[in-house]
C-alpha cells in the first residue's frame, strides 16, 4: 500500500505542477515550446527528467543483472549523445527557427515531402519508446501492490493526456526538472543505504561474483510472463497453490503470473535464450549480450546507436528549441552531461548487489524490477518497505516524464507536420496518441524494454542523425539526398528489427548485427544521403540557409529568425 | 451604471481569414544573408567546424578506445584495487568526469569563437 501512496503522490505532483503551468498559453508556439523562454539550467534539468526513462532508472540495473557489468556501456552511450549534441547540432539547430524536426527539415531544404517522412519517423520512433514505458508502468504497479497490469497503464495514460492537453510543453518544462530532482534524489540515498545496510559479507560476495548454478537457499521465483527453462537435474520445486512439481530434465514452460520454490540446493535451470550467468563472463566490462561471441562489436554498436539515437531524438531535440538562442542551447547540452553523468554513477550499484541478492530474478527474465526487489532484501521491516516506495515513486517518475515528452512530439507530429492545425486540434490530438498508446501497451506486457528501448535509438540515430549532422555541416545536401538516406536508414533498420522479430535464429556475427543494426544501417544512411546529393545540385540558396545556422544571434534580426513583415519570395 | 461595452479586436477581413485558416506553418522564405553576415557566418562556420572535429576525435577516442583497451587487456578485470576489479570502476564511473571535462572544453571553445 505504501507504494500505491508514493505512486498517487508523484501523479498528485505532477498534475499540480502541470497545471500550474496553464496561465498564458495561447499559440501554438507556446504550447509546443514554452514560447522559447527557459534558462539553461532549468532546460537541461528538464532535459535530463525527460531522458532518464523507464529503461535508465530500471533498465540499466536489470541489464547489468543479466547480462553482466558490461551492460554500464548503456549509460556511457546515453551520456555520450548530450556531446555529440552539443559539438554538433545544439546551437544550430535552435538557430533554424524551427519548432520540430519536420520544421528543420522543411526550413533547411524547402521539402514538403521531407517534412511528412520526418513526421512519420518521429511515429515510429515515439511507438518504439513511449509503448515500453507505458508497460513498465503497469509491470512495477502490479509487482509492488495487488493492481492487476491494465490499471497501472490506464493511470500513466491518463495523466499524461490531462497534463499535456491542460498545460502543453511549458507545463512540462516544470513537471521534468522536478521529476529529474526527484529521480536524482530516489535513486542516490537508496543506494547508499542499501551498500550501508547490506553489511561486509554481501559487499565482498558483489565484487567476487561466483557462477549462479545452485539455489543457496529455499528460493521462490514469481513468473510475471511466460518463460521456457531448460533444466538440467531432476528438481522439486513447490508452486504457489502449494503443490510439488517434479521437473524432469528438459524443456519446461513456465506461465506468466505463476510462481515456484526452488529448494535450496538444487541446480539452477537455465532460460532458454539466455546465456548462464557464468561469474567470469559476467564480470567481463564488454557487453555480449546474447552470447554471440563478439564483445568488441556489440560494445561498439550498442555505443553508435545510443550515442547517435540520442542526438536524433524528437522530444529531445524539441527540448532544444525551448532555450532562447542558440548559445543557450550550446549550455543546456553542456549542463546535461553533467546531471547525467551524476545520475548514471549508480546503476552500476543496484546492478552488482543485485547480482549478489537476487540472481534468481534471472530465471523469470524480469530482472527489470531488481531496484525495487532490492530494499526488501536488506531490510524486511518498515524501512525496507519506505525504500520500495521511494524506488517505486522514483520509477513512476521515470515513465511520467519520458511519456509526457514523447506524446507531446508524437501529437506536434500529427496535429503540427501532418495536418495543418491549431491549438485545440493539437489538444485533441495529445488526448488521442495518449490513448492509442495504452492499446498498444496493453497487449505488450512480454515484450523486452532494454531491446525495444535500443531499437528507438537506433531508428533516430539512422534517421536523424544523418539529416541534421549533414544539414547542419555540409553545404551540398540535397532534398532529394535527404528523403534517400532517410528512407534508407529507416528501412534498413526496420527491416533488421523485423528479421530479429520474426526470422530464424541467427547465430554470430551475423546475429549480432541484425539485432544491433546501428553499426552497418548509421553509415549507409550517411552513404545514400552523400551520395545521392552529390549527383545532384543543391539550389543557390543552399549555401546561404547553412551558413546561417552558424551565425550568432546579435546577427540575426530579432529572436528566432527574419521579423515577420521581411521579404518574401516564392510560397506554398 | 451604463455597462460597459464588450471589448472586441478590430481586425481586417483578410486577417480573420487568414487566422481562420490557422497558421501554424508559416511561409517558407528564400534565406537572406547581409554580406558583411555572411562573411561573418562563414568565418565562424570554419572555425567551429575545426573545434568540432577535434572535440568529435576525443570524444571517439573515449567511446572507441575503452572498448578497445578492455577487449586487448582482459587481465583489468582480474586486477584488483582495494577489492574491487579494476576494470569496473573504469567503466562505471570513469567515463562521466571525462565527458564532463570535455563538454565544459567544448563549450568553452564554442563560445570563445563567436565572441572572438
């Protein structure tokens, strides 16, 4: 129940804060950028309560569980993005004037048609992110009390819609640099009181993990989805309707929402599509996430993608264009590197005492939820039970703020690139993808979040990227080298994500990079964008339209471009 | 008391036309350039796309070289300092104060540039 409290109190304080945020909202451009009056410490705080997501305050710890220390190149990667953000496009882009990408892209190279293809990326981006985090919210609310999974998803649904559609962006300028305070607050004291509490011998067994191949003691596993375990011993474990199951060697499936006692001793199964959790490997810094054999390369694709993904976010690069110029901009890049490097020290801490505490999260492939499993471990009375809730509130907080975030560009999307509209359609819309959302999320409760999560990044970071980086830098870019390499990234990408999805098992190598497609799909969308520019050739105005992304504002007439009366030549 | 009489904005038939058709999307223009800007932007776009590309070659040395290192050095993670495996604490915690350092570089550089 107390962590049904800390939930209603995060949805209480976001309601307020986002309500408060209503006063003098009247256009457009003040709902979908808070009219481009924030400073940069607030921004980036902002920005960085929109990024931490579901996956970083969750995620990374139950990576780390799983796959092993090497998985702290998730982190790295995301942190990486702000820098490459802020060498490459933040100042620039915030210079172009426009609202969204579709704008830039439209702004940049006068394409209507790039301006729809844009709009129908930053769908596809928004689906692949916004659905695992409406789930995540219904998997914790249903794991930290009795809620079945539906309420939980109707709840982040609802709040979403009633703050957006209310308050817009500037309320969610608010609502994010508290959630980032909160979530920094929630996720820093509980893990110094859990290696505080954890004593001497659980500190020495973290830093030398053993192979988890027999139970240490009498050890219940609750099965959230469906899992095959592949045992290897005749074992008896006893269910949660109190019979005993003799499980024979073999396959065995085990049915989400059942659970069992493995008796202390036995020989821990495996899970079918999970490599062991050898001690060894584990503690290997190098991600090898399926076992595949190739350390190196899946370090690096993860890295491209997580890296190049955060630099073609929507709801993140929307975020940019909230600062009043472009050196403000340039700040808030710099700020968030800093606020989310301090964030990013501590997974790493949930994830090895984890390891240690509860191995057996492994076995029913829901170790997503080890922060909140941890508290009980070291603590089984009252405090324990306040640490859950404040983790729970804390992840809660995470959901809230990435799909505030992501409905808003989703619903500019629509309302803004694909239709023309005002207000009161945008309004409408946020209330209507906020809605499609929680369909998408209610048949979703199996899905893989760090794997979908990823996919996101990979799709923006094979997309976006690729736009802004040459729209921003090469003077030759053309609109129909442009629509090329998006098309291109954004087809090759999908293409590997549904072979992974739905094609045979492929070992290696070649496994590897159909399920992290980044480090081939990133260059040849860079390739087709250059190449197919090259044969063509840019308009005389071409030069001109980059040349003034560099030029800093005391230049430029007024703010966010020519004053409105200025010349005008050529129309729609 | 004579009641006062409603507020209305006076406007032009055109003009509630066009907020009648919304307008949202605005009108693309042909970018302009003053010469003496132009002469200016390019200078800067020079000389931030040099500092771009050495920030870009430290940031890749980090993100490439680690990696690299780890892969070439499994013994890291067998080395031990005050119990705790060398290689974790390289990869947990070392990469944050780095990129910190060099964000506050690249900002610093960015900004000397347009005020130079």
């Amino acid at each position: 129940m107390g962590a049904l409290a800390a939930v209603a109190l995060v949805v209480a304080g976001t309601l307020v804060i986002g309500l408060r945020g209503v006063a003098a909202m009247r256009t457009t451009s003040d709902f979908l950028v808070a009219s481009r009056r924030v400073s940069p410490l607030l921004n980036s705080a902002a920005v960085s309560g929109e990024y931490l997501s579901a996956a970083s305050f969750l995620g990374v710890a139950g990576l780390v569980v799983k796959d092993g220390v090497g998985a702290l190149w998730y982190p790295v990667g995301f942190t990486a993005g702000y820098i490459a953000m802020l060498i490459l496009v933040a100042a620039p882009l915030r210079r172009s004037g426009a609202l969204t990408v579709p704008d830039f892209a439209e702004a940049r190279l006068r394409s209507p048609l790039l301006r729809r293809l844009s709009a129908a990326v930053v769908l596809v981006i928004g689906a692949l992110y916004v659905v695992p985090q409406f789930r995540t919210a219904g998997l914790v609310l249903s794991a930290v009390s009795a809620t079945p999974y539906w309420v939980g998803v109707v709840i982040a649904g609802f709040v979403v819609s009633v703050t957006l559609a209310l308050g817009g962006m500037r309320a969610a300028t608010y609502v994010q640099a508290f959630q980032f305070g909160l979530k920094l607050l929630l996720f820093i004291v509980p893990a110094v009181w859990l290696v505080v509490l954890a004593g001497p011998e659980v500190r020495h067994a973290a830093v030398h993990p053993v192979d988890f191949t027999r139970f240490a003691a009498d050890t219940p596993v609750s099965f959230q989805v469906d899992v095959t375990l592949v045992v290897e011993e005749p074992t008896r474990v006893r269910t949660g309707e109190g019979d005993v199951l003799r499980l024979r060697p073999g396959e065995h499936r085990m049915a989400g929402g059942t659970s069992a006692v493995f008796p202390e001793g036995a020989r821990v199964p495996e899970v079918r599509g999970d490599a062991p959790l050898d001690a060894q490997e584990w503690a290997r810094p190098l991600l090898d996430q399926e076992g595949d054999g190739h350390p190196l390369v899946g370090t690096w694709a993860v890295l491209v993608a997580t890296a190049l993904g955060t630099m073609g976010l929507p709801h993140i690069l929307m975020r940019f264009h909230t600062s009043p110029d472009g050196r403000a901009a340039r700040r808030t890049a710099a700020i968030t590197v800093a606020l989310l490097g301090v964030f990013y020290l501590f997974p790493g801490v949930y994830g090895v005492l984890g390891r240690v505490l509860v191995p057996e999260l492994y076995l029913s492939t829901a170790t997503d939820t080890v922060v909140v499993a941890l508290p009980a471990q070291v603590d089984t009375g009252w405090a324990g039970a306040l640490v859950t809730a404040l983790l729970t509130m804390g992840a809660f907080a995470a959901f809230l703020a990435t799909s505030l975030g992501l409905v808003l560009v989703m619903a500019g999307a629509i309302a803004h690139d694909l239709l023309p509209g005002g207000l009161r359609r945008l309004r409408v819309t946020v209330v209507g993808v906020a809605a499609g959302t929680v369909l998408l999320a209610l048949p979703a409760a199996g899905i893989d979040v760090g794997v979908v999560v990823t996919w996101g990044f990979t799709v923006a970071a094979a997309t976006f990227c690729p736009l802004l980086v040459l729209g921003v830098w090469w003077p030759r870019l053309t609109a129909s080298g442009a629509v090329a390499g998006v098309l291109t990234g954004l087809l090759t990408t999908l293409g590997a994500i549904a072979l992974a999805l739905f094609g045979p098992p492929l070992g290696g190598l070649g496994g590897l990079l159909v399920t992290q497609p980044a480090l081939w799909t990133v260059p040849l969308a860079f390739a087709a964008m250059a190449g197919v520019s090259l044969r063509g050739r840019p308009p005389s105005w071409s030069r001109r339209a980059m040349l003034r992304l560099h030029l800093d504002e005391r230049r430029l007439e007024g703010p966010g471009g020519p004053p409105p009366g200025g010349r005008t030549a050529g129309g729609r | 008391m004579p009641q006062r009489p409603r507020r209305v904005t006076v406007t032009s038939p055109q003009t509630r036309l066009a907020h009648a058709r919304g307008r949202a999307r605005g009108r693309w223009r042909v970018p302009r350039l003053d010469p003496a800007d132009a002469d200016r932007a390019l200078r800067l776009y020079r000389r931030q796309r040099a500092q771009a590309l050495r920030a870009l070659a430290a940031v890749l040395a980090l993100l490439i070289g680690l990696p690299a290192v780890f892969a070439l050095w499994p013994q890291a993670q067998e080395v031990r300092v005050l119990g705790i495996p060398l290689a974790w604490p390289l990869l947990a915690w070392l990469p944050y104060p780095a990129m910190m350092l060099l964000a506050r570089w690249q900002l610093r550089r960015a900004e000397r540039v347009e005020d130079g």
